[in-house]
C-alpha cells in the first residue's frame, strides 16, 4: 500500500498575535512543539502558525509486504511500514516489487490512553529502487548453472520435464507438457510503434470431477518461480484485481489502494482453481488482465493502472458437474463465450472407463501410495523394519526426474537469458492450422 504524497512541516513559524514577532520552533516526529512565549512582548500568546514562513517537505507512508517467491506453502507474509521524506516520495505505485534501505525503528503500542508494553518496528526509509528483475531473489550459483546446461544437452528433456511435474498423477502426458511451457512463457513482443503483444500463455483445463486438476495447479504452483493460488469461491473481483480500502494506514482516515492476485503474480503464474464456481460478474475483471496484461482501477476516486503481466492457469467443472457424451461440448462449458477465446490452451479431461487404462492407473496410485506410507513409517516410527535402501527403491518409482528446486533454477534462468525466434517451417505451420482451424468453424 502507498499513501499520497503529503507535505510535512519541519520548521514551524509562529506569528504572536499581539506583537507579530515570528518564533521559529524545528518540529520531529513526537508531535507537534508550540512556543511557550513570544520572545518579543513575552505574553503566552494567542499564536498563529504561518504557513509561508515555515519550512516543508514530501512524506509518505507505504506498507512494504515479502513477496510470494519468498513464501513456501502458503505462510502469511510479514509486512512493515516505512515513512519515506524529501524527493523519494511519490515514485512507487501498490503492487510494485520494492527494496528499501533504511533505518529501524520502535514505536510503543497504545490502547486508548494508556501504553502498552508491546512495541512496533517501522522503518525510516533513506532509498527505495523499484525491482523490475523477474527473478532477482533466485539465486542461481555458478554449479547450478553448469546443471541447467548440462541438463539442457539431454535428448529427451521435454519428456524429463513432463516426468517431473505432479509425478503422483498418472498420465495427461500433453497437458503436462503444456504447463512446462506455460512456465517457461512466450516471448513478449515490442513492437516499433511502442504497442506491445503478450508472450504469455494462458491454459484451461475443463473436465470431471476426481481427474487431479487441483493437484496437477498445486504442484505448479510450487515449481514457478513466482505464483499466486486462488480458488474460485473464495475469491471476489476486488481480490483478484485490486481493492480500494479505507483504514487509518497513514495519519487520518484515506483509500489505499491494495494489490489483488493477479497483480501479486506479475511476471509468474496466477493458479484459479473452480472456474466455474465464481459469479459471472467477478469472473469479467480478469477479461482485461488477460488480453491487455494490465488492470485499471477507478473506485473511490483513485485511477489507476496497475500491471499484471502473468499467465493464467485455470480449473472448471463442466456445466453438470461432469461431461455428458451426448450433449454437444460448447453448451456444456459454462463460461462467458469472451473469457474462454482468451485463453490460447483449453484441455478437456474426461474420465471415461478403459480396462487397460484403469489398471496402469491403479497400479500407479497403489505404488505412490505405498511409497507415501513407507516414507511416513521410515520417519515417523523408531522400530520400523525397512531400510532406507527399500525406501528410496519405492520411492524412486515416484519421485520427480529433475528435483523441484532444480526445475524453478531452470525456468528462472531460461526466462532471463533466452529469447528465441521462429522459424520459417514453424510460422507456415501455424499458418496452415489456423486457416485449417477457420474453415472447420
């Protein structure tokens, strides 16, 4: 959050009211100093502040928030409020990714009146540099660098990578696939007249119930470098675009504004599981976060543009609750007709019976299980009879190809290092699709 820029008096000029003899008094934080006398006909007053002599400067106030990469399996962030002065005011905006330097300090809690033996850090900020590094918090050290490029040389590394995400759920070999490149994203282009067009991709996948969408959206969601996770029933059009809010954040009642989930998942990866559970009308704020890559807000007489370059991930149920193979498959997808051509990949899970199928998936379920609860009894249990060596075989059955922190290591340093161009096979081949695609229509 960011409140506006204000001005603050440091130097207060008091006019005495019976003589006109200025009193300069220097103000600091602990509140508001007045002259005990007039130095020149020595009464105590009456005293005007006047404002053309006195000295002033900028403040603000912002509320500073960890960002999501640092937080792991949905902790609540920390924040601290920092008063900025002088000519650093005024240059961030709610939703920018920050670093403050500055000084800590403590401020004693009151209750009413009476003070309290709790204190409350806050921070007096000396500089403020706006971080537009996608991925500046992931360090990647030179060993793990020569790793992605040793990794990078493999023949089958689209298929090491589709092993390594959810590998606890059977199959969706394709959809999987297409989440690793969701991950790694587009190329966004700049164009010369200064437009721009999004390298994001965004992807649906609608289908039954049991299916393990949510796990396959959990799972990505602690492999990228940067996401957000919302669900569709908790989640209204404020909270997922911005909201305007009035607390006593700063000195006196005022709007802020704060930052929603797609805002929070710039440059990363927003996660909406249940689609298809919100209301219509919060489901149109993310119309414009799609296509245009950017949110505006106009409430409470704030007009803003915050930026939401991420791309979405998304999770529906089909109309019934699950697909009905005799109905035609526009009517059964509930969705605005403008929300779903946003979105470039929309996969379709069914759950239909296949004897051969269900076997391989049994099995599969039975061994992440089994491996699961030897894990748990290897750790938990003192006097377990198996050894760690049989632990690790079961396991291994399961377990990611590239290890999970590996994979963000690789996503984060392909986003900041490469830049690729089609070819001209590859535009003649989207060429002919699209009008194959057209005609079929």
């Amino acid at each position: 959050k960011a409140t506006d820029v204000r001005p603050k008096i440091v130097e207060a000029a008091f006019e005495c009211q019976r003589c006109g003899t200025m009193t300069y008094i220097p103000q600091n934080d602990s509140g508001f100093q007045e002259p005990h006398e007039c130095q020149g006909c020595e009464r105590q007053g009456p005293f005007r502040v006047n404002n053309n002599e006195s000295k002033f400067i900028d403040s603000q106030q912002l509320r500073i928030q960890e960002s999501p990469e640092g937080l792991r399996g949905g902790e609540t962030p920390q924040n601290i409020d920092v008063n900025l002065e002088d000519d650093i005011c005024g240059k961030v905006t709610p939703g920018d990714h920050v670093t403050v330097v500055g000084r800590l300090e403590m401020e004693q809690v009151t209750s009413g009146q009476e003070k309290t033996t709790v204190f409350d850090p806050y921070m007096e900020g000396v500089s403020v540099v706006i971080e537009d590094e996608e991925f500046e918090d992931m360090d990647i050290t030179d060993e793990d660098k020569q790793e992605i490029l040793e990794l990078s040389t493999h023949e089958n590394i689209y298929d090491e990578m589709v092993a390594s995400v959810a590998p606890s759920i059977y199959g969706y070999e394709q959809e999987k696939l297409s989440m690793i490149l969701q991950l790694f994203s587009g190329v966004t282009k700049h164009l010369p007249d200064g437009s721009r067009i999004r390298g994001d991709l965004h992807m649906l996948l609608i289908g039954d119930p049991g299916t393990g969408k949510s796990q396959m959206l959990s799972y990505i969601r602690n492999i990228a470098p940067r996401s957000v996770y919302t669900s569709g029933k908790g989640s209204s059009s404020a909270g997922l675009t911005a909201a305007a809010v009035r607390d006593d954040f700063g000195d006196g009642q005022q709007w802020t504004l704060e930052a929603g989930a797609l805002v929070l998942a710039d440059k990363g990866i927003a996660a909406v599981d249940e689609l298809d559970k919100m209301r219509s009308e919060d489901r149109s704020a993310m119309h414009e976060a799609l296509e245009q890559q950017q949110i505006s807000v106009s409430k409470a007489g704030i007009n803003a543009t915050l930026k939401s370059r991420c791309s979405l991930l998304g999770a529906a149920n089909p109309k019934y609750g699950r697909f009905d193979q005799y109905e035609p498959i526009g009517e059964q997808i509930d969705l605005e007709p403008a929300l779903i051509s946003r979105f470039d990949l929309i996969f379709t899970v069914t759950d239909s019976p296949d004897p051969d199928h269900d076997a391989k998936l049994a099995d599969h379920i039975l061994t992440t299980n089994y491996a699961g609860e030897l894990n748990t009894q290897r750790t938990e249990m003192a006097t377990s009879n198996f050894t760690q060596e049989q632990v690790d075989e079961v396991t291994q059955e399961v377990a990611p190809v590239i290890d999970a922190e590996l994979l963000r290591k690789y996503i984060a340093y392909a986003k900041r290092n490469c830049y690729p161009t089609m070819t001209d096979e590859a535009r003649a081949a989207i060429r002919e699709f699209y009008v194959d695609l057209r005609a079929k229509g």
